[in-house]
C-alpha cells in the first residue's frame, strides 16, 4: 500500500504524524526531544516567566498587558510563518490562532477591568 505524498509532507512539515501510524514509545520520546530543542519553547516559557515577575513586581495590569502581547506574537508566528515550529502546533492552523487570539484578547481585556480588591 503507498503512502499520500500529501500525508508524507504534511507530517514532515510539521512533525506531526498520521493517524494510521503506529504510536511507539520511543516515536513519542524523539518527539518530546525534539520539542524540548526548539527555541520557540524556551522564549514562549521566558516570555511567561517575565509576565509571572511583571505581575509580582510592577501591576497584574502590566503582567497581564505583557502576557496578552505574548499571546498574539505566538499567533502571528503561528499564522505567518511558513513551517510553525512544533512547540505551538496543536491542531489546524486556523485553530491555532483563532484560540491564541481569543486567550491575548481575553487576558488583555480581563487585567485591564477586573477590580483589584
């Protein structure tokens, strides 16, 4: 039986493997590896590392504010870039960024007007 060529790319591109493949340990450990070598997984952890010391530190306003812009550079990364790296692949593409701009929009507009008390 031949593979897609579709099916072949798609997983190349992304990392992401097909449905009708076996699922190995091992194939879930090279993942994990992988995922942990990128870069975009390091700077999304800084970024809300900063955000956590933000919040402390300065205002939940500006934590908030600053989690928010994470949000939507990941977004636009998501949507721009051509091969996403692995780290924000989740499901489709469209979904991808739909969900991360609803969460920047939602704490955004939540650490602007919920009262402090």
């Amino acid at each position: 039986m031949q593979e897609d060529h579709r099916t072949t790319t798609a997983s190349a591109a992304t990392g992401v493997e097909h449905a009708d493949q076996a699922h190995d340990a091992r194939g879930a450990a090279l993942a994990s590896l992988a995922a942990g070598r990128s870069p975009w997984l390091w700077w999304t952890c800084a970024g809300i590392a900063l955000s956590v010391v933000l919040t402390w530190v300065a205002d939940v306003q500006v934590g908030g504010l600053t989690l928010a812009l994470l949000l939507v550079i990941l977004a636009v990364s998501r949507g721009a870039l051509r091969t996403s790296p692995s780290s924000l692949v989740v499901r489709s593409r469209t979904h991808d960024v739909a969900v991360l701009v609803v969460l920047a929009v939602g704490v955004g507009v939540l650490s602007q007007t919920v009262p402090l008390v």
